[in-house]
C-alpha cells in the first residue's frame, strides 16, 4: 500500500526547475524522470521573457487539450481514457474516484497504481495531474490534518502512477463545501491555517518528488491573483505552483475589466503557472459554470497571455457535460489554430 512517507531532510531545490510546465505535464510515463531532469539543470530566468520563445514563432501547439476525466462516466478508468482519446484528447486530470476508490484515499494499492500507469499507456494518454483538493482553511484542525494525511498517500503514488502535479485548493471557512464563499474567508485566522496547511502540503511534495499547483478562486481564501502571489512568496516552495482559471477570478462587478484583470493575473502568477483550467462564465462575483466557448470569457485573449508568458502545459476542460466535450474540443483548437495563424505573421 501507499502510506505517508518519512519526514526527513533532502536538500532545496533551485527556483527555476519548473521554467518550462509543459516538460512536467506532457511526459506522462516518464514524468518522473522529466522532473529529476529538471531540477538539475542550470540557472535559467523566470521572467515571461525568458520563457517566451522568439516572435513569429508558431506556437499554438504549446498547449496539450485535455479534461477532468471524470467527465465520461464509464464502468472502468481504461474505458473512461480510452473515451477521452477517441475524443480528440490528449491528456487528463484523474481523481481517485475515477479508478475505484474515493477522491481522497486512506490508501491506494499497489496493483490499482500500476494499472493505472499501464491503462494510461495503453490508451495513449498522458494524466496531466492527479486530483487532491481538500478544504485546507477548514476550521477543524483534525480536518485540515486528515487532508494532510491523504494528500500524502496521493503524492507517494504519483511518481508510479507517471504523475507529476497534483491539484488543490485554498479552501474556505464553510464547513459544508469547500468551493462555498464564508464571511470569514478573510480572517486573519483562516489565512494562518490555510497558509500553515499548505506549507505542510509543499513538503510533502517536496518529498515525494510532486507538484502541488492551487487554484485562485473567488469562493475561496485565496480568491484573487494578488492574494496567490502573497501566498507563493510565503511558502517559498519549488513545489508550490499555480493552476490558472480565468473563470474563477472575477469579483462582484469585474467583468467589464476583463482583459486588465487577465492582464494583472498573468503578471502576478504568469511564471509559477504550470496548468490551465477551461470553462466559461456568464457573471461574475462567482465560479464560473459554463462550458468553454458558451459564455463571456475572452479565449483569445486567456490564450495569448499563456503563449505570451511561456505557458507549455496541459489546458484542461471541465464544467461540462460529456455531450459538449466535441464542441468544446472543436472551439478550443479553433481558437489555437487562428493564435498560430496570428503568431506566424511578420512582425509590422
């Protein structure tokens, strides 16, 4: 079984490992290696600039399409993958739930992780990242450990699995959701006990050789792209990094300054952000709840400021039903084909 790992000391890894996401994201099999690779390679700069490859470029296939798997619902985790290649897919975020077990495990064996590899393989898809949200600003402290505890059991069985990220969230005071918005989210109280939980959640990636990469959220404590930078600079993690969801990022009356918004959460977050989320909202002042394509978010401009700041990682779909996954497909590698087609022509 995969059971907590043991806390002792390994030397800090170099702030710049994780300059380009997409090695992390696409390696799939061989993720664990890619990662060992490069956290051993020399000193590069972070800045959008560096990671940005030169103009004229075509770079629209900087991005892999994927999904939360557990959008196709199947009897088996093979079928399930297999159904998301024969969709046009590339890659997926799997939850636990997906092979069998619940979202957050006590244990997973052995056999189901090998499977899990070997189904993956088999299907000729990469998992992206591994599901391992739980309410980190809970109020209950037993709460936020027994998250802690199985956060760890995931992280352990990521390497085997040819999983590098994990991804997670801030959480919120509510007790009944984590994805609920609570008067004391803002509390100087919930932001120690969130930022506390997720210092111990960096170490135990640190450990197991993972990415953890948080979600901004509107519902949640860290609910802007300013209060996630604070938080990064905190914690001071190589492990710690950023899954950007523009539909999640917008507060009571912020729509009308969308593209300053993306504009400011890109320059706050663009280095550290390792995944990409892609759905769609219809208002703001909460999650986003539609499928991307079917309502206001600007994709030309979400996907440029990813090309722009060195984004090379997997853009997956969620929020929507497993009838709008071609649609949503076809709208998304519509939109990449005419970045590339604008990335191609000279510069005036």
């Amino acid at each position: 079984m995969f059971n907590p790992i043991s806390h002792h000391h390994v030397p800090g890894s170099r702030r710049h490992f994780l300059r380009r996401a997409g090695v992390l994201a696409a390696g799939g099999a061989l993720a664990p290696s890619l990662l060992a690779n490069a956290m051993s390679t020399s000193p590069i700069g972070n800045s959008p600039a560096s990671r940005s490859k030169p103009s004229g470029a075509k770079e629209a296939a900087f991005l892999q399409i994927g999904i939360l798997l557990g959008t196709f619902v199947r009897p088996t985790l093979r079928e399930r993958l297999d159904t998301a290649k024969s969709r046009g897919l590339e890659c997926v975020q799997v939850s636990m739930d997906c092979a069998g077990l619940s979202e957050m495990p006590d244990q997973i064996s052995s056999d189901l992780v090998d499977r899990i590899r070997s189904d993956a393989a088999s299907s000729g898809i990469t998992i992206a990242a591994v599901q391992g949200t739980f309410n980190m600003a809970h109020p209950d402290a037993d709460h936020r450990q027994t998250g802690l505890r199985r956060l760890r059991v995931i992280a352990e069985a990521c390497p085997r699995m040819g999983a590098s990220m994990i991804h997670i969230c801030s959480g919120t005071r509510s007790r009944e959701s984590m994805w609920r918005r609570h008067p004391d989210n803002n509390s100087p109280a919930a932001w120690l006990d969130m930022a506390a939980c997720m210092r111990e959640a960096a170490e135990i990636a640190r450990q197991s050789g993972t990415l953890l990469a948080f979600e901004p959220e509107v519902n949640n404590v860290v609910d802007s792209a300013q209060k996630a930078r604070r938080l990064l600079d905190e914690i001071a993690s190589t492990h710690l990094k950023v899954t950007i969801d523009p539909a999640n990022i917008f507060h009571t009356g912020e729509l009308p300054r969308m593209r300053e918004i993306l504009d400011e959460a890109f320059d706050l977050l663009g280095k550290d952000i390792v995944m990409a989320h892609a759905k769609d909202l219809d208002h703001d002042g909460d999650a986003g709840h539609k499928a991307a394509g079917q309502g206001r978010l600007d994709y030309d401009h979400y996907l440029k400021l990813l090309h722009t700041h060195g984004f090379r990682g997997p853009l997956l779909l969620h929020g929507l039903s497993e009838a709008q996954v071609p649609g949503c497909v076809a709208f998304l590698r519509e939109k990449l084909r005419r970045l590339e087609s604008a990335l191609a022509q000279p510069a005036k």
